[in-house]
C-alpha cells in the first residue's frame, strides 16, 4: 500500500514536471534563437574569417555534433564489420 | 556480382580517376565553397562503388587493401580528436589557430584555422569508413552464397 503511495505521488510529480516543461517550451513554429544566428552571421567573418559560414558552424560553433556524425559512421562500420566479418561459422 | 561489359569497364578506366580530384577538390576547399568533409568523402568512396560495379567483386577484391581504408578511418578520426582536444585550454574545439580576418591573409594553414583542417580529417574518417562499408557489405554477399558460387563471367568474358 505505501509502496502504491509513493508511485502515484512520484507519477503525479512527473507529470506535473513534463507539463510544466512542455508549456515553457518554445513555441512550435516560430524561429527560435534569432540571436544566436545573427552572432554567427555578424562574427564569424571577422573573427575566424570564415568565408564559408555553414562549415564554420559545423566544424567550430558546432563542433561537438560532427563529433556525434562521425561516431555514427564509426558505428555503423563496426556493425557491419562484426555481422559480416569473415570465418563465421555456418548456421 | 559479375563484371560489366568492355565499354562500362573502358569508361571506368578513363574517369574513375577524377571523382576522387573532384572529391579531394571539394574536400579541401569545404571551408570557402559548399561541401566539406562528409560531401568530399563520400565523392570519393563513390570510386569503390564504381570499380566495384564495373569490374565485378573478385577482381577488385584481390587488388584492394582493406588496410589503407583502415588507415584512413583512424587517422581522420584520431586527427579530429586531437585538434578537439588541442583547444582545450580554453573549450572544447575551441578555434585556437584561427586568425581574424584583418590579418588571415598569406601561410600555409588558412585563416579558418581548424575549421579547415578537421574539414580534411572528416573526409579522411568518411572516406575510410564509406569505402570499408562497401568492400565489407559486398564480402558478406559472398560469404552467404556459399561455395557454390557461380564463376564471374561477364558478357564478353
């Protein structure tokens, strides 16, 4: 019965932080972060000198997601390596 | 997978070749013109795929060296890292030879700084892994035929 009690107590708490969450997010449809897009455009040319400004952001601002691009890559040749490697047994 | 015919097999002779200039091209100047470094990778992993096409598994698999794709796909991706890491000091990938645009003019490396260095590194990693991908999904084709396997004969050979 108290174990009963602290899930519904623990649902209804969840539930009120997803709620809460969703109401205070971005409003769906309406270009978010203009700021940050207008910093890249206005300093990425002086700072860096970054005549390309889409690899700038993917190769510096961003860096960290072509580190995520390049992880998938590097696991998805580790699948395909493992299944389809050489000297397996046959069924 | 059998080999193509004479005329598949001459054209692949003649300009295989400059899809990879035209992916190193466009692998090393990501950082002024479109592309970059999964772009050029990928152009330049195409030449497997086109070998392999026109002139049939067996061949290309006697003659290709999985080990330099190998090679490849460390180097790229352990150069990334590195010069991820080298920024560190102040954050991570933290632009730290880049020159601001009043005095970027003249050496070796561009303004840019790493933006265009990880932009070769990337194309390296891509090229390496899009290629073994290749090579290794075609080996798999074979291995579940069994021995069985008919001999690769093409339309002329």
């Amino acid at each position: 019965m108290v174990k009963k009690t602290v899930f519904v107590v623990a649902a209804i708490l969840l539930g009120a932080f997803v709620i809460g969450a969703v109401d205070g997010a971005h409003p769906f449809g309406d270009p978010g972060a203009a700021p940050m897009d207008d910093y890249f455009l206005a300093n990425a040319l002086n700072d860096i000198s970054a005549e390309n400004i889409v690899t700038a952001i993917v190769f510096d601002y961003r860096g960290f997601d072509t580190i995520g691009e390049a992880a998938v890559l590097f696991t998805a040749l580790t699948a395909v390596a493992t299944l389809l490697r050489e000297g397996r047994r046959k069924p | 997978m059998n080999p193509l015919s004479v005329v598949v097999r001459t054209v692949c002779d003649l300009f295989a070749w400059f899809m990879i200039v035209f992916g190193v091209n466009v692998l090393l100047h990501g950082y002024v013109t479109p592309g970059g470094g999964f772009q050029g990778g990928a152009i330049i992993a195409t030449f497997i795929a086109f070998l392999l096409v026109a002139y049939g598994g067996r061949r290309v698999a006697s003659r290709v060296n999985d080990r330099l794709f190998d090679l490849f796909e460390e180097v790229g991706l352990l150069v990334f890292f590195i010069l991820a890491f080298l920024g560190l000091p102040v954050t991570f990938f933290f632009n730290f030879l880049a020159k601001p645009l009043a005095e970027s003019a003249g050496g070796f490396i561009p303004g840019v700084g790493t933006v265009a260095l990880m932009s070769v590194a990337v194309g390296l990693e891509v090229t390496g892994a899009l290629s073994l991908i290749i090579l290794t999904m075609h080996r798999g084709i074979r291995m579940f035929r069994g021995e069985d396997l008919e001999p690769e004969t093409g339309h002329d050979r």
